[in-house]
C-alpha cells in the first residue's frame, strides 16, 4: 500500500464537503489515508477513537456519499479514483475482492453505491455501541452492589460490636452470606442482634440461630419480621394465629358438613 495519498479540490472544495462538521471532515481524510490502493478501509472503529469522531460523523458521511458501506463492516471512499491515481508497478489489489467484486465505476471516476443500505450498517454499529454500554452499565451496577452490601456489611459489624461485643473474621463472613447469599435486609441482621442483646443470651451463637430460623421460614425482610412477630404476640394472646381464628369463623359448609 502507498505511503502517499492525494485528495482532488472537485470534492473536497465543494459546498457539500464544506457544509460537513469539521469533525466529519477529519474523518474523512484520515478514512482516505488509512485506505488501501482501491480506496478500502477496515479500521474505521479504531480511526473514529483515534481522532475523537463519532458515529454521527461516520453516518453523515455515509448519507452524502462520500463512503460506501458493507456488512461487513469495511468501507470505500467513494470518489477515491478521482482523488488517485496509482502507477501499476505500485499498485496492490485489495484484498476485500467480495466487496470490490460489487462496485463499479461510473464516467466520472466515482464507485457506484453498493447494495448494502446505510442504516443496516449504521444498525450493527449501533447494535454493537449497544452490547458496549450495556457490558459497561453491567460493571457498574456490579460495583454499585457491591459497594452497597460493603457498606451495610460494615454498618452490621458496627451495630453488633455496639451492642453485644466483638466479631471475630469467622462470625462476619457468616453475617455477609446472610446478606449477600441469603438477600437478608441489613434491617432483618439488625434486629436479630437486638433480639439478642435484649436476651439473657449475647452471643453469636444466638444471633445466627435467630437468622437460621428466619431464613428457613423464608423471612428475608423487616416487613415479613415485624408480621411474624405480630402473629407471636397475637398466639400469645389467645392462643392462636389469625389464620387458626380465620377458619373458625367459616361456615360449617366450608367445610363440608
């Protein structure tokens, strides 16, 4: 491939040239001195993260005219045999013959447009600018979460060393699987220290039987915790649950009689 590349004023001294966005237009010249001897280019992700252009820039180009898209992601300037000529004994052929073997040239120099549509193109870089931010947007809400369950894994160990005494590495790893493993609320960890602490029984020991309890019971949250200790009270009462008053109150055709 040539080290040199030459660019014609016909084109690039043209109203429709100059009205692009300087941006547009750098990329435009940097497209033809990355291309090879027939104008074919490969790297245009690369070149726009060179230079700081966008896709906005490679699509206007696209819609003027002055870039020729495929499918498979490579592109021709379009007017590239009017801005070079290349002696044969320093010609090479493109290796993009599939792509080559579709264009033709018209009496004025320029490739004719190929069959490939500029949004489809536009399409799969969008699809893949896409796939790009959501693998970032990924990361981030990872870190997020994890940042989110250090904190309140911290505010944990802080409120039970206030409260009952000091957690050795062991007892706190058992506490982070509850709230990462097991998806306790830190409010549902919390509450099971001070049901402990208010206990003749301070002791992890007691705390981690509370925690088992619950997380058989498929308790997870402060809402089901303050319900389950309603029912308690409520038994406690009475000597049965709302449900056990519940079905005594239905007509004896419930249940069949």
């Amino acid at each position: 491939m040539a080290q040199k590349r030459m660019f014609n004023l016909k084109i690039t001294d043209s109203d429709k040239f100059l009205d692009l966005p300087l941006s547009s237009q750098a990329l435009y010249f940097h497209l033809n001195m990355h291309a090879d001897d027939d104008g074919f280019v490969d790297s245009t992700k690369k070149i726009k993260r060179m230079i700081g252009a966008s896709d906005g820039d490679l699509r206007l180009l696209m819609e003027q005219g002055f870039i020729l898209p495929f499918e498979s992601g490579v592109i021709v300037i379009k007017d590239w045999k009017i801005h070079n000529y290349i002696p044969k004994d320093r010609y090479q052929k493109t290796i993009y013959t599939t792509e080559f073997s579709r264009l033709s040239v018209a009496e004025n120099k320029s490739y004719t447009e190929c069959i490939q549509n500029v949004d489809n193109m536009y399409t799969q870089n969008r699809i893949d600018k896409i796939k790009e931010d959501k693998i970032s947007l990924d990361k981030q809400s990872v870190d997020e979460k994890n940042n989110s369950a250090s904190n309140q894994l911290k505010e944990i160990s802080d409120y039970y060393q206030q409260e009952i005494g000091v957690l050795s590495p062991n007892q706190l790893e058992q506490l982070s699987d509850y709230l990462t493993e097991d998806t306790f609320e830190a409010e549902v960890i919390k509450r099971a220290i001070d049901k402990a602490a208010n206990s003749a029984k301070r002791s992890f020991g007691y705390v981690n039987g509370i925690l088992r309890g619950w997380r058989q019971n498929g308790i997870r949250t402060i809402v089901q915790v303050e319900e389950e200790q309603r029912q308690f009270e409520s038994k406690k009462q009475t000597g049965m649950t709302d449900k056990e008053r519940e079905d005594l109150k239905q007509p004896d055709e419930f249940y069949g009689f």
